[in-house]
C-alpha cells in the first residue's frame, strides 16, 4: 500500500491553486486546506469587528482578539467540497469578495496572525494525507513536504480569471480595479518581512498562462503520483 504523502502548493494570487489543489485532493482522497481562506476569515473578523477598512488597520485589537478567532473547514452537503467555517458561521461566499481581497495582504503580514494559522496548518497535516495551499506552505508550514509547487502565471492572465469569477458570482467590480488588486498583492506578499511568497528549494514551477484548467491538472497528477511512489520506495528501503 502506497503511503500518504503532503503536498504543498504555493503561488501568486489568482494561480487557479485552490482549483487544482481540490480536484487533487478529491483524486487522491486526500483532505484539502485552503490556507487563503484562513487568512481571508481573519480579515473578515477584523472588518466586521472594525479593526481594518482601506483607511485604517487597528493591528493591536486585532492581535489581542486572536484567541477569539476558530476557523474550521466543514465539507457541504450540496458541493461535497470543504467551506470555511468562522465562528461557526460559514463564510465560503463572504470570504472570497473584492474588498476582503484588497486587505487579505495587510492582515496576512502580521507575524501573530501568521504564527496562530501556521501552528493549526501543521496540526491539520500531522497524519500527511494532505493537499494544502498558500503563500508559505512549502518555505514554513511543511517544508519537508514530499511534493512543492510553485504556481504562476502573468497578472493580465491572473487579474482576467479572477475579473471573471467575481463577475459571474454577480459583483460589481471593473478589471482595472482587479488587476490593481492583483499588482498590489503580488507586491506586499513577495515583500513582506514575515514568511515572504518566494519559491520554495526544491518545489516544481507550474506557469499555467498558457494551460487550460485539464492540462494543469494532468501535469500535476503526474508530479504527483511519481512523488507518492519515490517516497513509498524510499520508505521501503529506508
């Protein structure tokens, strides 16, 4: 019987990582963690409670509020797919808007937010059997991971996509305004002091600019099962 292993998939916003890292997970039977949604249920915390809008951001209410904070997944009956859970509320659809995507960056900078998701991340992983994606999952969370994957794609593609999404969920937002978002993200997430997006040492680069949704998909399941069968073997002779 083949082991379970830990997948990582790391990348620029709007990559398609939450995408193909569930259809994977699905694949293998393996359990699926949205790291971004997360990151993005503790930014809602913080705008409902009213420590963070585009003019300010109360970074000590939020720290001190952190205990406060229980994120979950729970699988939905409809989808079958996991959704987000916030103080046992389920936030799937409130988590994914524009104006929390123009603050998951800020909030996601700050080290105790980081330190508190980072230490539930490696619990959720402790028996492998995971697909987990993010930022910081293949250089902090698992960097042991059996297989890393770093996604990318140019922001004109990746700002299209995500126009699209919120268009077809029925926001009313402009390209511009989502490709601005895409640029600043990509800015505060690459610059940041604490955990950086880089690529991390030894994971595999996927630019899917020019892939459809099942070419990504087959290129990946392919790492995926040479990096079950190398570490199967290697435990057998280990």
């Amino acid at each position: 019987m083949l082991e379970k292993i830990i997948i990582a998939i790391d990348g620029y916003s709007s990559t398609g990582k939450s995408t193909v890292a569930r259809q994977l997970a699905k694949e293998l039977g393996y359990i699926y963690v949205d790291t971004g949604a997360m990151y993005r249920s503790v930014t809602l915390y913080a705008m409902q409670h009213g420590y963070i809008s585009q003019e300010h951001f109360d970074q000590d209410a939020l720290i001190q509020n952190l205990p406060n904070i229980n994120i979950r997944f729970e699988v939905s009956t409809v989808t079958g797919l996991a959704e987000v859970v916030l103080n046992d509320v389920n936030v799937e659809r409130s988590v994914r808007t524009l104006d929390v995507s123009r603050l998951v960056s800020v909030v996601a900078s700050v080290s105790e937010v980081r330190k508190k998701l980072v230490e539930q991340q490696q619990l959720m992983g402790k028996e492998k059997g995971i697909v987990m994606d993010g930022r910081d999952i293949g250089t902090v969370v698992f960097p042991d991971a059996a297989l890393k994957l770093f996604m990318t794609a140019t922001a004109k593609d990746r700002a299209e996509r995500r126009y699209k999404e919120l268009v077809d969920r029925g926001e009313e937002v402009t390209y511009e305004d989502v490709l601005k978002n895409v640029v600043n993200r990509d800015h505060i997430d690459s610059t940041r002091k604490d955990s950086p997006l880089r690529k991390a040492a030894g994971a595999v680069t996927i630019d899917n600019s020019n892939l459809t949704l099942e070419e990504q998909f087959q290129q990946i399941l392919a790492l995926t099962k040479t990096a079950i069968q190398n570490n199967s073997t290697s435990s057998c002779t280990g």
